[in-house]
C-alpha cells in the first residue's frame, strides 16, 4: 500500500472542515445555553404584553389638611430599575426579566402619577404639582426610587417589592426637614405576569398612600412650628381679615 505524506493542501482542508464545524455548531450551542439561563427572560421573540398599573388611593380621614403648596421632583433611579421591563429576582444575587411583557411607563414615573393623583384627590392641600410646573411651592418632594422587583425571597411565590427613599425639603432655606425610607412588599397570588401585576398595583397603591400621608403630616408639623405664635399661612391671613372688618 503506497502511503501518502500530507500536503499543505490537505491541512487547509483539514482546518477548514474543522472551522465549517464549529460555525455549524456555535448558533445550536448558544440556543441551549440561552434556553437554560433565560427561563424567565430568554426564549423567541413575541409580541410583548403591556401592563399599565393604575391604582386609587382613599385618602385617610387621620390625614391633615394643609395649606401650603408642594411639588414634586421626578424621582431618581438607578437605569437597570428604571426599565420598561418587569424585573424578577429569583435568587438573591440574580435578576431577571419577565419574558413577553412589560411596562407601559417606566417605574419612577408610575411612583411619580400615583403619587401626585393620591394627594391631589385627597383634596387636603392647597396645591401639588411636579417642579417645574410655575406652582410657588412651599415645600419639594425629593425621591429616590430603590427597588421595584417582583422577589422571591426563598418562596414559592413572589412578592412585589418597592423601596424608595424620601426627603421633604422646605423650599425657603432648602434644608432638610425629615427623610424616611418606605418599603412596601406585596405577595402575588401566583408566579404568573398577571398576578404579579396585580401585586404591583396594590404595592403601588399602598407606598403612594404611605408616602402621601406622611408628607402632609410632616409638612404641617413642620409649618405650624416654624410660624410658631403667628399660626398657619391661612390663620394669619383669617386673622388679618378679621382686623379689617
């Protein structure tokens, strides 16, 4: 049998086959591994479902009417919280995103609406606006939005999670007059996107409704004790009134 020393031809053959196989293989490798990591956020491209929280907040009748005027800043965020898509986090050190749905509005702007309908339905303050809007305020709402995530925790189900920091400032001087971080954790009814959707408008409903009656009591706390002996913008200016008649 007559034996044949490989060319420098057969050898570009030899890498090219071998090169041809990996380009065969790389695409199906990469669709396992996507397909085992992305349980809730990989998987085909479809047509997403958009979820639009909307939630009514009752005003509490221990809630003080108030007659200063407020605005709100647009609260911060991180850009990884602050998405259209709805976050999950199934283990502690994991986050995850619901596959085929999102937001209609992104997080802090959900924070935001909510939170400007709850006081301005309440009907318990002069005025609340978003800075910016011409409004004299009073007093500047500043938040910091820290978690908006449906979490496992360890459990079977999950519970919608939102974390936001806020400041009450007092326009005037700028200072400070209290800060308080608010936590809200809601379970959802089931691991599905609609009950954790749901869940997300009860949390939404219920820090709105927290974070609302805390501003106008610790607004008017603070108002009344700076005015001190003269009273409330709106007693001196009852008082004044009188005088004249």
């Amino acid at each position: 049998m007559t034996t044949r020393t490989p060319t420098t031809r057969d050898a570009r053959t030899r890498r090219t086959a071998t090169v041809h196989g990996l380009r065969l293989g790389l695409p199906a490798l990469l669709a396992t591994t996507l397909a085992a990591c992305g349980v809730l956020g990989g998987g085909t491209r479809e047509r997403a479902v958009i979820y639009a929280p909307d939630p009514r907040v009752a005003a509490d009748p221990a809630w003080p009417a108030v007659d200063w005027q407020l605005s709100l800043t647009t609260p911060t965020a991180a850009r990884l919280i602050d998405s259209f898509r709805i976050a999950v986090r199934p283990t502690p050190n994991e986050l995850q995103v619901y596959s085929g749905a999102s937001w209609a509005k992104t997080p802090t702007d959900m924070i935001e609406d909510a939170l400007l309908r709850a006081l301005e339905d309440s009907g318990r303050i002069r005025a609340v606006a978003r800075q910016g809007s011409g409004v004299a305020a009073d007093y500047k709402l500043v938040t910091d939005l820290r978690r908006f995530e449906a979490d496992y925790d360890g459990n079977p189900l999950p519970t919608a999670t939102i974390e936001l920091n806020a400041k009450l400032l007092h326009s005037i001087d700028q200072t400070i007059v209290a800060s308080r971080t608010f936590l809200v954790q809601e379970p959802s009814r089931g691991t599905g996107v609609v009950e954790v959707t749901d869940a997300f408008s009860r949390s939404l409903g219920m820090i709105s409704g927290d974070l609302a009656g805390w501003v106008l009591q610790t607004g008017e706390t603070h108002d009344r004790t700076a005015h001190g002996a003269g009273g409330t913008p709106a007693q001196q200016r009852a008082a004044a009134r009188a005088r004249v008649r």
